[in-house]
C-alpha cells in the first residue's frame, strides 16, 4: 500500500515542478513581449516626428 503512495507522492511533485516551469517560462516570455512593445513604441513615436 505504501508503494502505491510513494509513487502519488513523486507524480504529484513532477505535475507540481512542471506547472512551475510552466509559469517561469511564460512570465519570462510576457516580460519579453512587453519589452518588445515598448521598443516598436519608441520607434512609432521617433518617425511620427
């Protein structure tokens, strides 16, 4: 019986450390995007002028 929690344990931790990476790589990627915004925002506004 357990053998049967231990490997709940360990399956649940993985979906855990996976959902987090998960997170990690799309708010790194968001900051990126904004980034990029900002950047083609200055250049709108620098040939508007």
């Amino acid at each position: 019986m357990f053998e049967n929690l231990t490997l709940i344990a360990v399956v649940i931790s993985i979906l855990w450390l996976a959902s987090y990476a998960v997170y990690l790589y799309s708010s790194r990627q968001q900051n990126d995007l904004l980034h990029d915004i900002d950047n083609l925002q200055r250049k709108l506004e620098d040939t508007s002028k």
